[in-house]
C-alpha cells in the first residue's frame, strides 16, 4: 500500500498488493469488527444478478465501511485501455450516477496511457497498472499525482475533496479488473471529514476482491449465455434449412413450412402445452416432411396420380425421416422424429404408417395433422386448385373425430383469429431467404 503523506512526498509504505500480505491479512480481516459484514456483503454480490446493481452494492456497502462521503467505480476496458466510470455516488452533493439509475456519468473515461507511457500521474489508472492501494490523507497537501481533475470540481462547486482511498479490484486470475475510489472518510460522531484509517483498508480490500470475483463471475455467466444462445440460434437454423431442403425437393414452398410450424404452434398453445412445449412443436414440426428426401423424384415430382406401389413408396417418408432423426440428445430432434412419424396418421386409424388410433397417436402427430393438411387444402399445388377458406374450415370439421382429433380441430375453431393472421399473405418476411426458389 502507499500511503501519500502530509509532508508532500509520495511515502512507498508497500508494494505489495492486498491480496498477497498473505496471513497477516487475513488475521487482520478475522479480528475485525467488520468480519461479519463482510461475508454477509459477499452473500449478496454472489447472490446478484443484475450487474448494475452489482456495482451500486459494492460501492455502497464499501462506503457504508468506510463512512466515505463519495464513491466512483471503474471497470477497465481492456481494447480501449482506458478506466470507464460505472458508478458515481456523492452524498453531500446529491448525486448518484450510472447503475441502476438510469443517470449517464458523462465523464471522460480515463486513460491507461498516455502516448504510449503508462499513466501514472492518475491515481485511478496508477492503482489500475500497478495494483496497489492508494491512500492519501488530504488530496491538497499530497505530491505524486495530478488531483487538478478534483480540485476543479471543487472550485466549481465549492465541495472539498480531501482524503481517498482506491484499491485494485482483482479478479480470481489477480488481473484487475477495475478500481473502487472512495472519498472523505468521516468520522462517525463529528460527521468531520478524515483520512482513510488503515485498519479498514484490509477490509475494503477484501471487499474489493470478492466484489471482482463476482463480476468475472457475472461477466463470464452473461458471456455463456449469449454462447448458448448463438448455438440454439445455429441449432434452430439447421433445422430449419433441413426442413427446406425437404419442402424444396417436394416443391413445396418454405412458406408453408413456416405457417404449418406457426399453426401447430398456436395448437399446441391452445391444448396448454407450456410456452416450451409450444416452442419445440413450431421448430420440431418443421422437419414433418425431411424424409421426402428419400424419396425417388420419378415419384415424388410425379405430376399425375401415383398408383398402390408408387403411393405405398410415398408413405415411407414418414418412417424415413422417423430414421434420419432418430437417436438424438436433444428433445427438439426427439420431438421432430415423432411428428415426422405420426403426422400421417388418422384419428380413426385410417392413417399410415402404423394405423394407430385415436390417443394412440402422438399428441404432437395429430397436432400437426391438423396444421398440415389446413395449409397443404388452401394452398393451389399445380395439380390442384386451393379449397377456399370456408371450403378448408368446413374439410377440417368433417374430418372432426374421423381423420383428425377432435379436441385439436376445436382449439383450430377457438384459434381462428391467430390462425387467420398468420394465414395472411403478408407473411413474406420469411425467416431464411427462400424467396429465390419458393416454387407454388
Ligand atoms: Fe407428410
Ligand atoms: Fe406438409
């Protein structure tokens, strides 16, 4: 720790960083008053998951410590090499910057280096480069670093800036990571301002610490998450071109695709399968057609009416994409395998591959039975006119408890408004850009 002294000269009471006075550290830390208070403190940061918020507790509860009268955070940021101020607290002066608050500390960040030099004349940045604790007693008797920045505060605001104290905040690797500035210490009876006692500086530097632990912590939680986000994202992407590459060689359009999904998700919704649940039906019942890929153009592409051997070879897509997703992890596939293999079978067991009946049926299969044949009876094929839309609706209700579960063409009736919407040709904004080969 330095210790700026009265006489004017910069006294080099230690070099060492907190963390690394070892024992006698520690020992001091357990005998303080402040041992309890600490580990509540380290609770709570652990505890926190608004990083915002994280910064406010960690200056105030060092304020609360310390009975300092302001307090600034500084996180480092390490392209620009530069000290960012995240929060800025003054009680005297009313002021409570950054946070949570919704306040912007406009404030020029400061400068790790200055054309190429390391910064030293900046008590922030030297605590920042090299680690130690600064404390100085009285900013205007202090020689060593350049205070003008707080002396022109004060004349322009008439507040007396005088003892500070600024620790290293350090991560777990002992990198720091930004730096806590505390200002006027007061003594607790006379309110009068104070130097920093050194009793308190272990404290505070223990807190320092544990506060730097928990936003690397934080920092690298949110880091994770987005890393996850971007493969789920990835993920749903190749999913998504697998069901194209389906729709496309069928001369389906990725249009409707991205309506049936949209449809059996709102059925699903409506049969109160939970917002997940819902989720994994619109991306799982993409992939209800992938296993036309394995099917022979000569009879996929086959412009006129197939005969019994032709069609019986047409209905193993569903048991050829029930292979090509089968034995996956991951509950999206599982679920894209079941609608790939059930999405053909009829309520009155009429259906194929495996004639199943009624709830013998996966509830996603006649889910998106209902949501596939709408779309695929009010689309015009080129061997086909569309069905009007009243034409569909009324398709849907004979085929009620016949070709489809009657629970589901209900939750269609109840839904008629979502379902209309999506209908709508003003969905063209499609997800991926298909637009170059959506064939009708
Ligand atoms: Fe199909
Ligand atoms: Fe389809």
């Amino acid at each position: 720790m330095i210790t700026v002294t009265k006489s004017g000269k910069a006294k080099w009471a230690s070099l060492k960083s907190p963390n690394k006075e070892g024992s006698h550290n520690q020992e001091a830390i357990m005998n303080s008053s402040h041992f309890k208070e600490l580990a509540q403190i380290g609770i709570a940061l652990s505890r926190e998951k608004d990083i915002n918020k994280l910064f406010e507790i960690i200056v105030d509860e060092a304020r609360s410590l310390t009975g300092a009268d302001g307090g600034t955070l500084y996180l480092i940021d390490k392209r620009k090499m530069q000290l960012r101020f995240e929060i800025l607290h003054n009680d005297t002066m009313k002021m409570r910057m950054g946070g949570t608050t919704g306040v912007e500390i406009t404030l020029p960040p400061v400068p790790l280096f200055n054309t190429g030099q390391p910064n030293y004349a900046n008590v922030s940045s030297y605590v920042a480069l090299t680690g130690t604790i600064v404390n100085v007693p009285d900013l205007y008797e202090a020689e060593g670093f350049d205070f003008t920045g707080a002396s022109m505060y004060d004349d322009r605001t008439g507040y007396r800036s005088q003892s500070m104290l600024v620790i290293p905040m350090k991560s777990h690797e002992d990198d720091v990571i930004g730096v806590l500035q505390l200002l006027n210490a007061r003594d607790p009876k006379s309110n009068k301002v104070i130097s920093f006692d050194p009793q308190s500086v272990d404290s505070i530097a223990s807190l320092a610490s544990q506060a730097a632990v928990a936003l690397t912590n934080r920092q690298l939680f949110e880091e994770l998450v987005e890393a996850k986000r971007r493969t789920e994202r990835a993920f749903l992407d190749t999913v998504q071109r697998l069901a194209i590459v389906a729709a496309y060689k069928d001369k389906e359009t990725a249009l409707h695709v991205k309506r049936m999904s949209r449809y059996s998700a709102i059925l699903a919704g409506g049969l109160c399968l939970s917002p997940a649940q819902a989720d994994i039906v619109l991306h799982g019942s993409q992939m209800h057609d992938v296993g036309k890929i394995g099917i022979p153009d000569a009879i996929l592409l086959k412009p006129a009416k197939l005969d019994a051997r032709e069609w019986d070879i047409m209905k193993q897509h569903t048991t050829i994409g029930g292979h090509m997703l089968s034995g996956s992890p991951s509950e999206l596939m599982q679920a894209g395998r079941t609608i790939a293999l059930s999405h053909h079978e009829r309520w009155d067991g009429s259906g194929y591959p495996k004639g199943l009946e009624k709830e013998d049926i996966p509830l996603l299969g006649r889910i998106c039975a209902v949501a596939d044949v709408f779309d695929a009876v009010t689309t015009r094929r080129p061997y086909r006119e569309a069905y009007s839309t009243q034409e569909a609706y009324k398709f849907l209700r004979e085929g009620r408890g016949k070709q489809f579960d009657p629970r589901v063409v209900d939750v269609f009736f109840a839904r008629l408004d979502e379902i209309v919407a999506i209908q709508k040709p003003s969905i063209h904004n499609s997800l991926i850009h298909t637009s170059a080969w959506e064939v009708a």
